[in-house]
C-alpha cells in the first residue's frame, strides 16, 4: 500500500484531506506539532482524527514557535480577534503564525523521505480562508518545486507531490465532500481560542468559517460552543 | 542598521558566513538548532561564534528531528562513516538528514518575519561538500522562490534573498576568506563524532575536509584533534 504523510491539526480541513487520502488509496502517516499554540486541546482532536482514519503512525512533533513569536496563536500578550468581518477585511489577521506551514511541510518532507513516501496532503484552502500568504496556491507550486531538490529522491529523479485537495472548495463543500465520505466531523475541533475544558468560542475567524461552513451545507453543527 | 538572520552551526563555514554578513553591513540574528545531533557541542561552538561576531540576538531552537531519524547524526543505532574517500564517491552519506537545511531555513525565515529582515546567510557550499541534495545552488534558488511567497513581506511585493556566499569557494578559499575578514577559527567546531571532551575524531567526512582546507590554505589547523 502506498504511503502518505497528512498534516492533521485536528479541525475540519484536514480530517477531510484524511478522507482523501484514503480515498485516493493511501496509508496515512499522520503528523502533528506541538508548536506552543494556545488551542493545544487541538492536538486531543487530531489524535482522534488519526485514528478515526487508522493511521499507520502518528507523529506528534514539538517546536517550539514562541521562540520567535508574532503571532496570537503563540503569544500570551497577543488577542485573538473576534467576530471579524473575514470577507471584508484584506489585512493578514494577528493569527497568522509567520512560515508555519513552511515548517510543518518541511518536517513532513524529512519524514516523508524516511519512511519511503512521496506524497503529502495538507489541507489549505485559497476560498474560505483567513488571508494567510501560505495557503495561496503559488506558494505550494513554489512550495513543490523546491520540495522535489531538496531531498534524495529529487537527486535521484523521484516526484514528490502535495495534495491540496481542497484548495478550491469552500468550507461548505469541503464539508459536503468529507460527509460523503463517512467524515466524522463531530471529533474535530477548530477553534482559535477555547474555554479550558476545550468549548469553542463561536467568535473567532476559525469558528466564525467553521459554523458558517455547516450551515451552508445544510449540515447540523455538531460542535460544542462556550454559549450553549 | 539592517538586520539578517544567519544560520550559525559553529563551524567553518557558519563563522565565514557572520564575517560575510558582517563584511555586508548586517547586524546578525544568529539562529542555531537542537536538533538531536550526536555532535551537540558544535552549539557551544555556534555560542562562541554568535559572541564572536556580535550578534544582536542568538537563538538555539529545540527541535527533534530524532522524531523521523533517517541520519546517523540523530541516530544512536547508525554509525558515522570515517576515512571515506569523498571525491569519488557519488552516494549521499548517512550523516545527510532528511530535510535539515529545508527545516532550518523555514525556521530562519519565520524569524526574519517578526524581527523585519529580509535576508538570511547561510554557509551551503557545492564544491568541497558532502553531496547532499540540500547544497545544491538550484535548491536554494527554488527555496527563495518559495520563500518570497510564504510570507506578509511575499504578499505585500518584498524580496526575501538567501545570501549564500560560500556557494563556489572551495573549503581553503573559504578559510582564506574568513582569516582576510578577520575570523577566529580556533573558536569553531566541525566533527561530526567527537570525544565527549569535544576534541575532533579526524576521520569523518566532516573533519577531512576540514583538515585538508587548511593545509590547502596554507593556515596552521587550529583543531585539537583526539590522536593530539
């Protein structure tokens, strides 16, 4: 069987990509970080994701981004913002985390070379998104040309190819896809800012994206919010 | 003064490197890396090096690339090679690890976000170099493709440049190099496999082509090597 990593944080988008991969034919090695987040009860989700998917390894890797901060999601003295117009508003919001997807590919091409794989699904999305510049898709083509001379296999002429199946889809029909596909989406979570029993704040861009997307797919939401 | 990040492992080339970025009216962020490298006194190499040059700020980022292993410097159960004949043969060695130089750059260039710099250094070399895929200029030119769109600067029109002045010089124009620019080499480190006391093996690639650049130079070797 082939192998892929997957990049699982544990929220909607990359519990689907799990569904692609299988779909697609994939075992799937998942991977996740510890990167100082302050939604650590995400990674609680993703290991509910990768098993959800029968993940043949789950590697929980830990960085430390505060190191360097800039960002609310690392940041103690950082606000996550809330109820923010995202469709209005063209600025980089504070939750963006400065090259983390370049980091956590990067950590998934090593181990992707080592264990014999050359493929990797991330979950990106260019349409209901936050305005972050790594999750636009100039930046994966760049992100894979560079990916495919970094490694032995691109000396040796080998492919490495990421998979952003849902790049192009809004969140509602990333939900409608991962459903049709037996997604359990209610093991997910999404939320920027949780209570500390692991509630989602229903205000943040990552929730406010997250209940529009069920809503729009006529979907009941199946996520616990702070409110109720 | 503008600022720039430079990759600092405490050997030759990294210490060239500072001179360099120095030489360039830089003021150096010198980013160095825990990474799980059985060779673990280089960073206090890389500490006497960021001193040596002045830079602003230093830091050592943990990070576990044992996590996927793959390379005999993270791993315990692979041995480091010693006397190989370098120049003839065209394997990639098994102290090449897995996506190193692709993960310590994404680090770099999340760093250079927050603190505003648009450069990095670092001391990749194609000449007298262990042929790992991760030195070769076409991979550092598609990793600044890539770079300029992962991030705000990418997004806003900026130009983040990956300075690789060592890229053509061989190991003794390197050292060369450094001494005209006024670098103390007897405070840098290279072996890959070193005494615990931190004296040099002399035999692995690493410490070969050491040695042989500063015979090639014409400049004592300051290394106190473990058959001193």
């Amino acid at each position: 069987m082939k192998k892929t990593v997957v990049l699982v944080s544990g929220g909607i988008d990359s519990a689907t990509c799990c569904a692609f991969a299988k779909r697609d034919g994939f075992e799937i090695y998942a991977m996740s970080f510890s990167y100082g987040q302050r939604h650590s009860v995400e990674l609680d989700a993703a290991k509910r994701v990768a098993a959800y998917f029968k993940a043949a390894d789950h590697k929980i890797v830990t960085i430390d981004l505060r190191a360097f901060g800039g960002s609310s999601l690392t940041s103690s003295e950082m606000t996550v913002p809330k109820d923010r117009d995202i469709h209005s508003e063209n600025d980089i919001p504070n939750t963006y985390v400065p090259a983390r997807n370049t980091i956590f590919m990067s950590f998934a091409l090593g181990w992707a070379e080592v264990i014999g794989s050359n493929d990797l699904y991330i979950g990106v999305n260019a349409v209901d998104y936050s305005g972050y510049p790594d999750c636009r898709p100039e930046y994966i083509d760049a992100y894979s040309k560079m990916a495919n001379l970094a490694t032995k296999a691109g000396v040796e002429g080998g492919r490495f190819t990421i998979h952003t199946p849902l790049l192009r889809l809004t969140k509602a029909e990333i939900i409608r896809a991962g459903i049709s596909m037996q997604t359990d989406y209610s093991i997910t979570h999404s939320c920027y800012d949780p209570s500390p029993d692991g509630k989602a704040c229903g205000k943040c861009d990552s929730c406010v994206l997250r209940h529009k997307g069920f809503v729009d797919a006529g979907v009941a939401d199946p996520t616990v919010y702070m409110r109720d």
